[in-house]
C-alpha cells in the first residue's frame, strides 16, 4: 500500500473567463497560439482581451480551453506530472489533452464545435444556490412545485447550480429564500446547460464524438459524469452526456481524496475548484488511501491468472448470440473475459463467430458456451470439436444433468502429465449447476467407460485419457441459483456454502494437484449482491441478465427497453422450449409480455390432451389467433421444415399425433425468441426474454445515475460498478472476510 501524499492539477470551466487571462503564456507558446488563431479566426491573445467575445459561448470556451491547456504545458516544465487530472465541464477537455487523449488541435477543433452547438441551445438559464443545509433544496423545490429544473453542478456541500426556464429559476430562488436555505445568484449564461433541455444538443454532439479517436489517459482523467476516472472506450459516450448531466465536482473531490490526493493546482483563471478542494480534504481522514486495487483482492488469485483476467469476474454467456462477439471483444479488451452465446447456433454459425473472435488483433481471452443437446447431441459433439481445433480455452457449460463425452473431449484435448508426473488440463470448463448430485458428477474424473470409448475412436490419446482420470471434469464450479433461464429457483444464500462443502469433500476424496474454484451467478445486479457472493465462499462471480441490457447484448433495442423499465418484481417463471415434455422452468420477464402465461397454457394442454384435435375447438381458435397468429397446420409444416433442414427429419417423420402436438408447442418458444431478438412490436405480447430479478436491482440501484440509460451501460462499465462496489463494502462491512484467498485459496494452490 502506497503511503505517498499524491496530486492532481484541475481545470476551470466556463464562468471562469476574465479578461486579460493568459497573461505571458502566449509569447511562451507561439507555436499553440498560431494553431489557435487559425481554428478560432480570432487572435486568442486578442480574445482574451475582449470582454464581449468572452461572453459569447462560441468564443469563451476555446479561449478557456487554450489558456488552460497552455497552463499544462508550462506547469509540466515546473513539477513532475500530477497523479490525476479533472476538470470542471469544460475544462475536462483541457484534462483529457494534458492526459494525451487529444492532441492540442483536435482537442481545440473539439472544443469549437462544442461551444457552437451548445451556443444555438438558446433558452434558460443557470442559478448558483449558496448555503449550509442545500440538503433540504429537492424536498423545498418540490413544495414549491417546481419540477422543471435540474441540477447542473454539484459543487460542494453549500454550492450546487440549478437549470431550467428563467421563470422555473426564479420560483426556485423565491421558495430557497422563503426557507431560509441560502442565498442564489443568477449566472450569465444564455441556456440551461447541463440539464435536460440539452438532449438535443447532447444528440448532436455525439455525431461529432463519433468521428473523434481518443488516446488512452496517461494520467486518469476524473469523468465529470461519473466522478470517476474515464474508460477510454467510453469517452466519446460520456463527454456527449455531460451536457445533459450535471457536474459531479464534489464526488470528483471526495474521490480524489479518498485516492490519496493531498494537493491541487488550479491550472487556468481563478482559484474557484482549489476553494471547492480544502473543506473536502479538511474533512478527509488523515489515513491515506490504500489505492485502487479493491476489487483485485476479490475472490480467487489463481483462478485470475488461470483465466487471464484483472478481477475474479466473468459475464456469462446468453443463447443465440445475446452474449455477442461485440460483448466478449469489449470484456477481452478490458482485461475481463465473457462467454460468447452459441446456443441456436449451427456448426457453420459458430466457425463464423471463432474466426471473428480469433482474427488479429483479436479481443484478447474470450469464452465459447456449449449447452448440453440431448435431443441433437450430435451437434454438441461438432461444436467441441470445433473447439478444441480452434484453441478454444474457456467453455461454460449449462443445461448438463451429466457429464457426456462431448465435454470430456473439449475438457482433456491436451491434458498431459508434467515432468514430475502431476497431471495437467490445458483448458477450463466453468460447469453452471444447481443440483449437488450433478455438481458431484462436475467434481468427479469422467467416468472409466467415456474415456476408454473416447481414446477407442481416436477422440484422446492414451496420455491425454490418463491425465483425465485424476482430474475433475471441471475445475470451476458455478453455483447457479435464481437466475435467468434455467432455473431450479435455489437460493444462493444456500447453494454457495452446500457446493462448497461438497467441493472440499470431494478435494479430499480424490486429491487433486490443484483445488477447484467454486463460483456463484444469479441475482447478482448489485455491489452487495456480489459482496455477499464472496463471504458465502465464492471463488469468482459470473453475471447473466444484467448484460442483456447493454449497447454490446445481440438482442433488439425494444428489448432493451423493456429490461431497463423491470423491476425485481416484473420476472416469472415458464416451460423452457427445449425440455418442453419434462416440465423444467426458465426464468423470464413478465413485465409487457404475455409469453410466460402462453407458454404455461400450452404446457397445460400437452399434460391434458393426446393430440391437437382433442383440445375445444374454442381453445384452439384463440391459441391460433392469439399465441401461434396462423393455424396449427402452418406451424407444422414450419416445424417439419426446420427439423429436416437441421438433419433431424426422424424426429418428424416417426411423431405420433402427441409428439407432434409437442414439436409444435416447442415450435412456439424459438418463435417467441426470435420475434424478441428482432425486436417485432406487432408480437410484442409474445416476447421470451429470459432475465432474473437481478435485472430489477440493477435498474434500482443505478437510477437517477447515467447507467438509467442502457445506451451507456457497457458491458466494462456494469462489471467495474459492481466489482469497485463489491470491495468498497467489503471494507466497510466486514474486511477479514473480504476475499475467499483469506479462507484457503492461495494457500491451496
């Protein structure tokens, strides 16, 4: 843990204009000024001479952006470079060019465009309230029913800025007056920035960022929307956002606090931000911070290094492609690693997603998912295959009752004995159960028979099998309680401890060279969730619904909409399509679709009717009309269709009238997905959107916040959100219990 006090160099942002700023900066700089003369078409030493371009947005805010930037450049001949950069709304835009984000021109012709688009948002205005209780401001605005205005700048404790029309500003300085709140000063701006009435201008500065390529920060740049340090990859998102959201610049100060800084330089006019610093680090404790590594100290270091990745986390995978090639490439490239949704895939379709996955420069690790088919376990085989001729190293497997050969194929391809005779896999299988007698199955070598059958086709060699006989199938168990999809409903407040007493049992039963990881997924969409997963003993943590809602998740926008707007409540339970005859469950959103009542309804038939023909006609009118939308004999044909295109016409052609009457409901249920992924609203009612009430606490947790929007909740951003909140805690709750590597992980391996 470091101890040494550490900096940050900050920068004003438009209000903070004078005349005459700049001073010798300028001479200094001619180089800079010439680029800035050309792109502005004012002289900026003449500019910042200028009282009236000043207060004209278009002019002032590239003027504050290069007189702040060259205050960078000479501070950076002075003192070693700071520990963290921020900047207040605009001067944001100087931070990210100190952190070589942007080169001086392209970070000024940004500007430029910035200043002009925001200049046209014409209408509004912005109202500084100063005073001691503003804690009171929301509930004294809404007595006095003005609900027009937003919050613009969080500044401080006694300082926050309000938006919104002039005549909406001027009640609110009426009622915080009348409370006794504070004093408020009108401010000389031409609109309500950083509010609401931006979206428009938000929307058009977006297309304009989406032309922009951003460095990655040398230093951390503090994000005005989230008070934390940016993602590279989230830049052009979050600096378009920022002119409908409010500056978080007091959370900005306290993180830097809580980060060990001790000291600010205020680079560009005024002292405004290094006032708004000193009562922030007045009120810090003396104790300095013990860095960003939090989350790192989660869960399992060898599973880390075995999996390549920064935190003991992994995202899931989500059948046909919902978990997409865009999702694991973004968790590859931030240090994570995702299973890519191959579920509904054919053989051709899967090849096509591993040469994307695997083409240079290539996302770093990812994941394949391979679902246990017992109804076409030939192409189970294909896909782990295809597999191991890929290199895949990472496989979650889901859906099994037991262990098939398919998967102790993909498990032991390469397993050797090293030089001193320890027995060694080369790829890893993440088994998703609920069930401890299949979680047993998980823990144990394969079975004697698979492999002798498996070497007898030539599938493993001798070695490989002898490696596999004193390993387990899996060497990372997930724990699988009240998620999406399948589901036994368990709870994981039992599942987790039960699998890893059975875990440890079984490490003693057949000592293994290395301990097995145990794991936890479902109903993890909160900090406290994830927290809880690691004090039952969880080794690392897999999410699930959470990412469906995402910019990355292959799935319709109109099904992203829906998940954003559910609550814990807004999940049910339904037949699942491929078990339809044995009566297993998925878990999925109740809330705008009728598909887990139809569902259910066409279950109740099967179980009570032999053939189509027996169920009333009156029934079968409305199935037809409502759930299918044609009759019966068209969804037949369809079936009969899709069966003999996938090399299984025996299934069709020897059913008897209740099979059929089977195959044909299955029919329903990859209709009801595939209508959701292509986001047709004309069958909106028939939407199957597997989720869980993890779903519902995420979109609680994170209201009032940006990641409200699922347009900004990238797949990177949810897994730092809950990780850093995971550890954050863990510290504040219970520290000796925060990591599974204080109760025998390290030591084990």
């Amino acid at each position: 843990m470091s101890t040494r006090p550490k900096s940050a160099w900050v920068f004003p942002g438009q209000g903070a204009q004078r005349r005459g700023m700049g001073g010798d900066l300028f001479d200094r700089f001619p180089a800079e000024c010439a680029v800035a003369d050309r792109i502005i078409g004012v002289p900026v030493a003449r500019l910042c001479r200028d009282d009236a371009l000043l207060g004209d947005t278009r002019y002032a805010q590239p003027a504050l952006f290069v007189v702040g930037a060259l205050a960078y450049l000479a501070a950076r001949d002075e003192e070693p470079p700071p520990d963290y950069l921020a900047g207040h709304s605009l001067g944001e835009y100087a931070a990210l060019f100190a952190a070589g984000c942007l080169d001086f021109e392209d970070a000024l012709r940004l500007v430029c465009r910035r200043g002009e688009i925001m200049a046209r948002a014409a209408g509004g205005g912005m109202l500084a309230v100063l005073g001691e209780r503003l804690d009171r401001l929301p509930g004294v605005l809404a007595d006095a029913g003005v609900d027009d205005v937003d919050v613009a700048n969080d500044n401080a404790d006694g300082q926050v800025t309000l938006s919104g029309p002039r005549e909406s500003l001027s009640a609110a300085a009426r009622a915080v007056t009348a409370a006794g709140l504070g004093r408020c000063v009108p401010l000389p701006v031409a609109a309500a920035f950083h509010s609401r009435y931006m979206r428009a201008a938000a929307a058009e500065f977006a297309d304009v960022l989406s032309e922009v390529r951003f460095a990655p920060p040398r230093v951390p740049v503090i994000s005005n929307v989230t008070a934390r340090p940016h993602d590279p990859l989230l830049l052009p998102d979050l600096l378009a956002v920022q002119l409908r959201r409010p500056v978080r610049w007091r959370e900005t100060m306290a993180y830097l606090v809580g980060r060990g800084v001790r000291t600010v330089r205020e680079l560009g006019p005024g002292r405004v931000l290094t006032d708004l610093f000193r009562p922030v680090l007045a009120a810090a404790p003396a104790v300095p911070d013990g860095g960003d590594r939090g989350p790192a100290a989660l869960g399992c270091q060898r599973f880390r290094a075995d999996y390549g990745v920064t935190w003991a986390y992994l995202a899931g995978s989500m059948y046909r492609g919902i978990s997409s090639v865009a999702m694991v490439a973004r968790l590859g490239k931030a240090g994570l690693l995702g299973f890519f949704g191959a579920g509904g895939f054919d053989r051709d379709e899967v090849e096509a997603v591993l040469r994307s996955l695997t083409a240079d420069p290539g996302p770093g690790r990812f994941g394949m998912n391979l679902l246990a088919m017992p109804d076409n376990p030939a192409l189970e085989s294909a896909l782990a295959e295809l597999y191991v001729r890929h290199d895949v190293r990472y496989v979650e497997a889901a859906g099994y009752t037991g262990v098939t050969a398919a998967l102790v194929r993909f498990r032991f391809a390469g397993a050797h004995l090293s030089a001193d005779g320890t027995p060694v896999a080369v790829r890893h299988v993440v088994a998703k159960v609920s069930r401890p007698e299949v979680a047993a199955a998980f823990l144990a070598p394969p079975p004697a028979s698979v492999l002798a059958a498996l070497v007898a086709e030539g599938a493993l060699s001798a070695g490989e099998a002898a490696a596999a006989a004193r390993l387990p199938v899996s060497g990372d168990l997930c724990a699988e309680a009240d998620s999406a999809g399948h589901t036994d409903a368990r709870s994981a407040l039992t599942l987790v401890p039960d699998l890893v007493l059975l875990r440890d049992a079984e490490m003693l039963r057949h000592r293994y060279p290395e301990r097995i990881r145990v794991g936890a997924a479902g109903g993890l969409g909160t900090p406290e969730a994830v927290a809880a997963a690691f004090v039952l003993g969880a080794d690392f943590v897999v999410t699930g619904s959470i990412n469906q809602a995402t910019p990355e998740a292959g799935t319709s926008p109109e099904v992203k909409d829906l998940l954003a707007r559910a609550g814990i409540q807004d999940t049910a339970y339904a037949p699942a399509g491929d078990t339809f005859e044995f009566g297993s469950r998925v878990q999925v959103l109740r809330r705008g679709t009728m598909f887990a009542a139809r569902a259910t309804q066409l279950l109740q038939l099967y179980h009570r009717y032999d053939t189509w023909d027996e169920v009333p006609a009156a029934i079968r009118d409305a199935v037809e009309r409502t759930t299918f939308r044609r009759p019966f004999a068209q969804v037949w044909r369809e079936t009969e269709r899709h069966y003999r295109a996938t090399g299984r016409a025996a299934e069709v052609e020897r059913a008897d009238p209740r099979r059929r009457m089977a195959l044909a409901f299955k029919w329903y249920f990859a209709h009801a997905t595939d209508v959701a992924l292509r986001g047709d609203t004309t069958e909106r009612a028939n939407f199957q959107v597997h989720t869980g009430p993890a779903m519902g606490a995420f979109n609680r947790y994170v209201r009032g916040t940006e990641l409200a929007d699922w347009r900004l909740r990238h797949v990177d951003v949810i897994a730092e959100l809950l990780m850093r909140g995971a550890a954050d805690v863990l510290r504040r709750h219970c520290p000796p219990v925060a990591s599974s590597e204080q109760s025998g992980c390290s030591d084990a391996d």
